[in-house]
C-alpha cells in the first residue's frame, strides 16, 4: 500500500511583481500557481539535497 502524503496550510507573503512573475510562469507551465510554487520549492530542495530521502516499501516476502 502507497504511503499517504499529508499536506499543510500557510500563509505567504510574496510581493505584486514576485507573484506577477510566478503566476505568468505558472500559466506558461499550465500549472496553477499553487503547484508552480509547490515545484519551485521543491526544485530548490532537491538541488539543495535538502529533500528527505524516499524509503523503500517492505514486500510482504521479506
């Protein structure tokens, strides 16, 4: 069975022209903005090796 990932809420604030430019890239991507930012941090993380490493599910034969 696939782990279930959990998601949290908060607030950011980012100035007019930062957001322009990440909505516009969003759209160009055809992303909501939501998951453009959702992938910039992400991105950042992984180039950052900064993302947890992924565990490996057991099988039921080990």
């Amino acid at each position: 069975m696939a782990e279930k990932k959990s998601t949290k809420s908060f607030i950011l604030r980012v100035d007019s022209d930062t957001m322009d430019a990440i909505e516009a890239w969003a759209a160009d991507e055809f992303r909501s903005t939501n998951g453009q930012l959702q992938w910039i941090i992400t991105e950042a993380l992984r180039k950052a090796k900064r993302l947890p490493k992924k565990r490996i599910p057991k099988t039921e034969e080990e």
